[in-house]
C-alpha cells in the first residue's frame, strides 16, 4: 500500500484573487504547510508543490496554477506521477451552501455546481476522493446581500468577521488533516463535521 497522500488547495493564481473567498483552499494548505514547517512555493506541472515527511507519510501539498476551472489538469498529474490512491486524496475548496466558516469532510457526491471539482473529477475520471469543504456563505443567506451576483461575491475578498471565523478553524482542520493521513477517517469525519 502506498505511503503517499496528495492534498489539493483550490483556487485562483494572482494577487488579484488572493485572499478572495473563492481562493479559500489556498489559504488552508498554506496554512497546513506552514504548521507543517513547508510552503508550497516549487512551480511543477502546473502548480506550486512541496512534499513533506508528515507523520509518516509522504505527503504532496499543491496550489493548482491553472485558475479553478482548469484544476483538474494539474491534480491529475500530481495524482497519476506519485500513484496515490483515491482514498490518499483530499481536495480543500470552498463551499457556497454553507455558512461562513462551516467545514464538512466529504467522499463522493456531486460537484455541487464547483468548476474545480467537476474539474478534477473530468481528470481523474471518478469522483472517489475526500474532499473538505469550507463555508463561504451565498447571496440571499445569513445576511448576505442577495443582490450580489455569485460569480462576483466568490471572487470578493473575505469581510472581518468571516475570514476572523475561517482562521478559528485552523487548528481543528489541521487535526482532522492529520487524523486522516493517520488513516483515522471516522475520527477526523467525527472532528471535522461537527465544526458548525
């Protein structure tokens, strides 16, 4: 059995889009790999890559460079190259049917209308991997305004209070992450999930 796990963060290159809600799988590997001692700064095959011994395993951390709707030709590659296993994968991106800040680890299901996922799962030609979802919230919810056209209000940056209630969850991701690299799903689906 392999070693290997790849971690996917989803979003768009540029400063234009840093820190936008869209780019929020950027900011959790970056963040993953910076309490990992890395950061993906290598530019390999369509992507800013770094790999790590973590806990054991050989792990892979990439930012695709192909802008969201491209994503799955990069993960493809990482995927295919390093021979991971579908259950070896997890894709971090963001969430527009749930709260700000809301996490939830999933396996399977439907794209859910997210370019990057329909993406990767073109590529990868199945939709057998884990993903973990964050919350950004969607026009017309929790006080959002529901003027705000979808494409504009993911490609906006974090308010205050929002960005303030994804970085509170850094440190629980970055437990559930490990728990899954330790093989340990039901505990970080248990952890992850209840992060309301």
């Amino acid at each position: 059995m392999t070693n290997d796990f790849l971690i996917v963060g989803l979003g768009n290159p540029g400063e234009h889009y840093h820190s936008t809600r869209h780019n929020v799988g950027f900011l959790i590997v970056d963040q993953l790999a910076t309490s990992w001692g890395e950061k993906a700064c290598r530019e390999k095959w369509q992507a800013l890559y770094t790999s790590s011994s973590v806990l054991g395993k050989n792990l892979h951390i990439i930012k695709p460079l192909t802008f969201m709707n491209r994503s799955g030709k990069a993960v493809a590659q990482y995927f295919r190259f390093f021979k991971i296993l579908p259950d070896h994968l997890l894709v971090i991106h963001d969430d527009l049917d749930m709260a700000p800040g809301r996490i939830k680890l999933v396996k399977n299901g439907g794209a859910g209308g997210h370019n990057g996922i329909k993406s990767i799962v073109e590529n990868l030609g199945t939709p057998d991997y884990f993903r973990l979802k964050i919350g950004i919230g969607r026009p017309g919810k929790g006080g959002i305004h529901p003027d705000i056209p979808v494409e504009n209000y993911v490609l906006s940056k974090f308010d205050e209070s929002d960005r303030t209630i994804v970085e509170s969850r850094y440190l629980n991701i970055q437990q559930g992450v490990e728990l899954f690299l330790q093989g340990e799903t039901a505990k970080a689906l248990g952890l992850l999930n209840s992060l309301k």
